[in-house]
C-alpha cells in the first residue's frame, strides 16, 4: 500500500515535469526570430540598423542562456519536490505505525520480564534498562513492589504513612501522590512511567507488571 502511494506520487510528478517541458518555449525561439530578420531583410545597409540587430542577437542570446537556467532550476526543484514528498508519505506510515504500537502498549501494558530494585545503589533495572532514581523514589517504588508481591494497591495516604512511619489515617492522600509524581519525573520516559506505574481510580496505585518478575536487593 506505501509502496504503490510512494510509486503513484514519483508517476504524477513524473508526468507533470514531461508536461511542464514539453510546454516550455524553446530556448533559442528569439535567436531563430533575429536570425529570420536577416535573413529576410538582406537589403539592410544602415549602420545603425544593422547595429540594432546585432543587439537584438546578444540578446537573445543572454536570453537563451538565462532560460536554460531556469529549465535546470525547475529540474531541480521538480526532483526535490519529488524526495520531499516521498519523505513526508514515509514519515506519515512512521507516525501510523508508533500510534499503533503505542495504541497496543496501552491496551496491554509494558512487558517487563524483569523488575531489579536496589536500594543500596537507588537504582532500578527494567527489562536491563538501568535507571538512577533518587533515595526517596526509591523507597516509594519499593513499596509499591513489595505491595504488588502481595497483590496489594495502595492509596497515596498509605503510601505517605509506610514511608514516613506514621499511620496512613494520619497522612494526606496529596503527599502520597506527590511521591508518585515524583517517581515518575525521575523515570524520565513518560511513556514508561506512566504505563508502569497505574493509577487505579478510586482505590489507589499499584505496578502494572506480574509480581514473579520483581526482585529486590
């Protein structure tokens, strides 16, 4: 289907140049006029007759030269107008491709085959993808694995309160989101973090992965 787009672009441009130039005047048309002047007025003796003709040849001359130009111009513009073209088709499947991989990402989430925690380095390992996290995100992506081991989802309340040692009662569900946000600011790829970390309405947040792939160190 790109293909056969990419093709019926390159066959109509194609036919367009042959067109342009088949319609184009010809180049040398005023050198053939001023030649066809001398030809047919042989009985010029005046010097200042004979002098404007001859004007009239170098003329046409730089005109000729002028319009050739202006052919090669076009030429180029045609070929470039043709590349352009081609590019803007492919970039357009490009984009239609990644919304469907995206669109199938969303629907079934990202496939983590592995999920390594260090707390001793702030670093998390996904899929061997390394990611530097700060000592606080850390904690909070911690807790969210130890509570998806236990198919467990957390409000931002409970989350504040096993992070900061108080009751989740006591805590403000505000403060838990806020340590969700910045979890996912320090995972960088939105995409990923977005996907990885769910949000589950009404109930709370929990990772978006099979709990057998997680590990912790």
């Amino acid at each position: 289907m790109v293909v056969a787009g990419i093709a019926a672009i390159v066959l109509i441009l194609a036919v367009a140049a042959v067109v342009l130039f088949a319609n184009l005047p010809d180049a040398n048309a005023f050198n053939a006029r001023v030649e066809q002047i001398f030809v047919e007025n042989d009985d010029l003796t005046n010097q200042a007759e004979i002098k404007l003709l001859e004007i009239l040849a170098q003329s046409g001359t730089a005109f000729s030269d002028t319009f050739e130009s202006y052919r090669f111009v076009i030429y180029v513009l045609l070929i470039f107008a043709t590349a352009m073209l081609i590019a803007a088709v492919a970039f357009l499947v490009m984009l239609v491709q990644l919304n469907r991989r995206m669109g199938q990402i969303e629907r079934k989430g990202i496939e983590v085959n592995s999920l390594l925690i260090s707390r001793d380095q702030n670093t998390v390992y996904l899929n061997n993808f390394e990611f530097k996290l700060t000592a606080a995100a850390t904690e909070t992506l911690s807790i969210l694995a130890e509570a998806r081991m236990d198919d467990e989802v957390l409000s931002g309340a409970e989350i504040e309160g096993m992070i900061s040692g108080r009751d989740a009662s006591d805590c403000d569900e505000a403060a838990g989101a806020t340590r969700i946000k910045r979890l996912r600011d320090t995972l960088g790829n939105q995409m990923v973090s977005e996907l990885l970390v769910k949000n589950i309405a009404r109930r709370g947040y929990m990772l978006a992965i099979d709990k057998d792939v997680i590990r912790m160190v």
